[in-house]
C-alpha cells in the first residue's frame, strides 16, 4: 500500500484516538501500534512491545521501515526515544529528552517559567520534615501538593484538610528527597494542545477535563472521566493571552535549547476576570483530550505530525472542523484506587456514521483474549461523539456507552456540564 508507515507508541484511549487519525490520513500507508489494544487491532498492526522498552521501540520502527514514529506516553520521551529515533534517521514527534523534562520535573518547569515570566501559580520547595507546618502557614487552603515525579498524572495532591495536606508533603519528602507546595489557584480549568517545532507552532482547539470520579466533580482525582472541545472558556481574549504570554515565550525558549518536536501539553487555570495561569506543562498529547482534539482535525494527520517531527511545520496549512466533540470515559470497578481487571467487555465496537454525526469507542485498557475484549486497567475505553453542536456530541457519546457491557463498570453522566447546563 502506498504511502507512509507510522508507529504509534503507546497503549491508552489516545493512541487509539491517533490511530484512527493516521488511518484515515490520505499519506498514510501502513499504521503499526506498540503495544496497543484492542481497538487499535482492529484497524493497525499491534506489535507486542512495550512503551517503555526505547531499545525495543527503535528497533521496531527500523524493522518496519517506519516513516514516522509518534509517542504517545512521557515516560519514553523522558528516557530518550526521540534522541535514539532521530540518532537512527526516523522521524519521532515527540520532544527529546531536554525538552521532555518539562514533564518529568515540575520544578523545572516552574524554574522555567519564572525565568520567562509565564504566569503560573507561586510555590515553595519542602525538602525537609521539619518545614512541613510552617510551609502549611505560607499559603491559605486549599494546599496544593507536587510531587516532582513522574506520576501518570496523579503525583497531585488538592486538599483543604490540613492534615491530608501534611500526610502528603511528609510522604512526598521521605520518598523523593523533597516536594512542591503551591499556591492554590481558583477558577476553570482549560487544555490547549500546541504542536510545536522550531519553526513554528499550531494550537490545536481548546478542551476540557473532568478529573473528579464522581459528578458535580467530586471524589478523588483520576486520570480523566470525559473531555469536551472546544471549550468556551477558551475565548479569542483568552486565547490570545495564553499565545503572548505563555506559548510564544515557551516555543521560543524550547527552541534555543532542545529538539522540541511534538505537542507541549498546556494546562490552564482561567480565573473569573479572563486571567490564563498555567496549572503544569506535558510534554505529549493529554488523555482524554486527545480523544476529543484529533476528531476536530480535518486536514491530514500524518502531515501535520510528521512536518512537527522533520522541523518543517512552518510549510503547511492544518484546518478544522466547525464542530464539537465529547467523550465519556468508561471505568472499571473500584477505579480509580484498585481498579478490577479481566472482565470482558461487550459493545466495544459500537459507532455512528456520518458526514456531521459520528461517534465511536475509543479503547484504553483492553486486550483481546480469544477474539473477546477484555478489561486490562482503570480506565477501560470511552465513548466519544463528534457533532455540529456540544448537546448533540453528548447525545451521541451516551447513547454509545450505554451500549457498553462491563460488570461493576460506572461512567459520569454529566461531562461537559459547565457549558450544556446554562
């Protein structure tokens, strides 16, 4: 088949997202998956290695002859995949190691930022057991506590019970050497995913996560239970502030010291006067987000990643879609703190066709066990639709996930509640 081949790294919701992506792209031949699951099965080549393996993963791509490699996960971007891909001549998008410490320390990106002056919210480093209370003192409740690791997302703790708070700053020092308290920022949330290189940026459409497990944005934090795009928190005056005073000054510093060639992640706070701080910088496409982003794309994937990748993204034109897009992650029981595992899940190829309508089920922790999809994590899929207006994109997405099957599974009923309730 002509056209390129491309290798997706990873095993989530968002690889499945970009695997459709690619196999839909015009200038794409072939589309492989390492690990993948048991979406990405049904539509690309599944190689059974892992994402955290960069020895295994360069030498899959030279044993493919792949064109394009994409990296899903920030793991293997901080070990050093895109420097090994590009020391071999394959083309990675994805940030190289400098620049992939971003995400793998936040107190180097917080370093960064007041060095550039990118707003953000002010901290304080506790390296010692000792400044715990006093530390406490320095900020009113809720505390925000970091952990400077990389967590999966989840190396945060937001509390306004002082003891919790202590808890996990004394937990974070005893096992990393020290810990990150933060001012508390008020205020909407908001995810802008800017494709970037040295010559240029694009920011793709502005999203919206649901990070608490239960509705109304209760419980604990998880890795995400839905997502919506665009967010209309992200107004044209917000988002010509996050350009001037946050992706200009990023893009240019990351491109006077690294190979910064993939998405730089921005999570936004967006207060009530229209202020844009920046909550934390990834380095890779977010999850959900993802899931909700790349359906938006209408021109060809595989050109825009790949010219992010060879440093040439000045040279193209990327357009989008005048619709919206919502997702709806499906969860295993007792997610998000001990999720059940092995159970199978029926429905999971379930889709709406269309030219405006379309919708489909996005797979994340699944595997296939003799021709049946099984659960293998928390998050198991989630069910996306895509739509001329938000309400009908979440009328599509639910009715999709209630054609889902899997025992003790639950899902929230109210993504996207801040805009659909007014």
């Amino acid at each position: 088949m002509d056209g390129d081949v491309v290798l997706i790294v990873g095993g989530g919701g968002r690889e499945h997202a970009l695997a459709i992506g690619m196999v839909e792209s015009p200038s794409v031949g072939q589309v492989h998956v390492c690990p993948g699951n048991a979406g990405t099965s049904s539509i690309a080549t599944n190689h059974p290695v892992s994402a955290s393996d960069v020895g295994a993963i360069v030498s899959l791509a030279e044993e493919i002859s792949a064109d394009l490699v994409v990296v899903g996960p920030e793991a293997p971007l901080v070990s050093g995949l895109s420097d090994m891909l590009r020391s071999k001549g394959i083309a990675s998008f994805g940030p190289d190691a400098v620049g992939a410490r971003l995400e793998g320390s936040k107190e180097h990106a917080k370093d960064v930022m007041q060095t550039l002056g990118v707003p953000t919210a002010d901290v304080l480093k506790v390296s010692n057991v000792s400044e715990v209370e006093q530390s406490l003192d320095t900020f009113q409740p809720p505390w925000v506590v970091k952990r400077d690791v990389l967590a999966g997302g989840k190396g945060v703790t937001v509390t306004e019970d002082r003891l919790t708070a202590s808890e996990a700053l004394i937990d974070a020092i005893e096992s990393d050497g020290f810990v990150l308290l933060e001012e508390f920022m008020p205020g909407e949330e908001a995810s802008i995913l800017v494709v970037m290189d040295e010559s240029d940026f694009i920011c793709l459409p502005a999203s919206q996560d649901h990070k608490r497990v239960g509705e109304g944005d209760t419980g604990p934090n998880t890795g995400g239970m839905g997502a919506y795009a665009p967010a209309p928190v992200v107004t044209e005056t917000v988002l010509s502030r996050v350009i001037e005073e946050i992706v200009v000054p990023m893009h240019d510093y990351l491109a006077g010291v690294s190979c910064y060639r993939g998405c730089l992640y921005v999570g936004l706070m967006i207060d009530e006067h229209g202020t844009p701080r920046v909550v934390e910088f990834n380095v890779r496409f977010g999850d959900p987000e993802t899931q909700v982003t790349i359906p938006l794309i209408s021109s060809d994937l595989n050109e825009l990643l790949g010219a992010a990748a060879r440093g040439s993204l000045s040279d193209i034109d990327v357009s989008f879609r005048s619709s919206s897009a919502l997702t709806v992650v499906l969860a295993s029981e007792g997610y998000p703190s001990s999720a059940k595992t092995g159970r199978p899940l029926l429905g999971s190829d379930g889709k709406e066709s269309g030219e405006e309508r379309f919708g489909f089920v996005h797979h994340a922790g699944t595997k296939l066990v003799e021709q049946s999809v099984v659960s293998t994590g928390g998050r198991v899929c989630s069910a996306t639709g895509i739509a001329p207006s938000l309400s009908e994109a979440s009328e599509i997405a639910y009715s999709l996930i209630s054609g889902l099957e899997l025992e003790g599974s639950h899902y929230r009923m109210d993504i996207g509640h801040r805009v659909l309730k007014k």
